[in-house]
C-alpha cells in the first residue's frame, strides 16, 4: 500500500480474531515502524523526539509473556512470563477486546529522559513523542492488513502493580487480526 492509501484505509479496530496469533515478522516490523533505529551514529529512531531524547519504553504483551523493545538490538527482552492481557483489559475499565488481541503494545514515558533537559515543557514534548511513535504502529498495522485501536483509559496505578516497569503507563495499543 501506499502511505495515502493507507491513510485513507485507517480505521480503529474493536473486534480481533481471538485465536489467531501474529507472526515474529509482523510483531518485529510493527516495532521497527513504531521506534525502530534507522541510523545508528545517533540512534535515530523512525519517530521523531524532541532533543533525541526517546523517552518512551514499549512493551509487548502477548500469551506467552511480556516482553520490552530494544531499539538499538531490534529485540524483545522477556520481562514477565504470564499472559496479562485479560487483566489489562479489566483494568482498562473491562474494554474486553484487548484481551481478544494477540498483541497489546504498552507504551511507557520516563519523563525526566526529556524533562532533564526541557524542564516542565519536556512534558509537553514526551506527549508529542508518543504521538509520533503510536501514529507509526497504527499506520504499519493497517500496512499489514492489521486492526489497532489506541486505548487511554485505563487505571494507571493498577497497571503499575502488574507491570513494574520504570516511568508511567501511557498508551495501550492492541493489535491484531480483524473480525
């Protein structure tokens, strides 16, 4: 597809095949489009960030775990094995089609990444940062015939007791197959 064709074509998606997973390739290019290097001297990513400071953290839960993007190795990193994603359903105040998704895409800010530099306005910069990076992962979903849907309700400090991560929880993204 074009990037007008695909445009065009973007709609939210609610309604995921329950039982068909995503294959490596599609989760690997997902990541790449979402905040993949794309040239190393500086790390440059495929989104922009205010200063190159890429204060996001992505996260991906899937059945068999979940696992944190690394940029700078195009890997996943396993850092919690169980299936979390009915719980983040419930806690995403019971929007039962995440949990129908083989893929939920967590995005998590480390604010002082950019507020160590911008001060107070680095908040403002880090919202900027995610909506670069989530616009990518809805756009390359939809590249692959693929339905998303961002979720920003959700119970922040109940998703903190699952997910330890460092930073806050700020986005929620479930990807998969289309109904």
């Amino acid at each position: 597809y074009t990037l007008e064709e695909v445009l065009k074509k973007r709609r939210t998606c609610r309604d995921f095949v329950r039982d068909k997973k995503l294959t490596i390739e599609q989760i690997s290019q997902l990541l790449w489009a979402t905040y993949g290097i794309t040239e190393t001297h500086y790390g440059l990513k495929t989104a922009p960030s205010a200063g190159a400071r890429y204060p996001l953290d992505i996260y991906v839960a899937k059945e068999d775990g979940v696992f944190k993007y690394i940029p700078e190795k195009h890997a996943l990193e396993e850092v919690l094995k169980e299936d979390v994603r009915e719980r983040i359903a419930t806690l995403s105040w019971n929007q039962d089609f995440i949990a129908d998704a083989p893929c939920v895409f967590i995005f998590y800010a480390v604010y002082e990444r950019t507020t160590s530099r911008y001060g107070e306005r680095g908040i403002r910069y880090v919202h900027f940062d995610l909506g670069h990076a989530a616009q990518n992962l809805l756009l390359q979903a939809e590249a692959l015939d693929l339905g998303a849907c961002p979720v920003g309700a959700f119970n922040d400090s109940e998703i903190k007791e699952i997910l330890k991560f460092k930073g806050e929880p700020i986005y929620i993204i479930p990807v998969g197959y289309k109904l």
